[in-house]
C-alpha cells in the first residue's frame, strides 16, 4: 500500500520567477493620477493585491500602495 501512487494525485509544476513590471520599464515613481495602471493591481473590491500575486518588489509596491491610496482619496479608484 505505502509503495503506490495515489490516483489523481498531481504534482505541482515549476513556477516561473515574477519579474516586477516596473522595475522593467525603469519607472522611478508610481503617479497616482495614472487610474488605468492603478486598477490593474487591486481586485474587483478595490483592495490593493499582494506582492507575491503581482510580482512587484518591494520598493515599487510600496509606491503602488502610496499612489493607490491617494487616487482613492480624490475618487479616481475606488
């Protein structure tokens, strides 16, 4: 019992390294009246997802949250 395979049973497959969007177009600083960029990094709620979902590192995550939350403040996001 203990030699056999379990059926469907699957194995999860090699996942492929984020790479963070900005640090890819060499953006220095997130402008928060950029409302269609801003929008691609929250979910439908308007909650701001999480670094490991988008693949942003840590300095431009932190400048996405900043902006996010400032165009919320003048209703350009929800």
């Amino acid at each position: 019992m203990q030699g056999q395979k379990r059926q469907g049973a699957r194995r999860r497959s090699a996942a492929k390294p984020k790479v963070c969007r900005f640090c890819e177009a060499k953006v220095n600083y997130i402008d928060f009246k950029d409302a269609e960029t801003l929008m691609k990094f929250q979910t439908e709620n308007g909650k701001i997802m999480p670094r490991r979902i988008t693949g942003n590192c840590l300095n431009h995550q932190k400048m996405l949250a900043v902006a996010v939350k400032r165009a919320r403040i003048i209703a350009l996001v929800y």
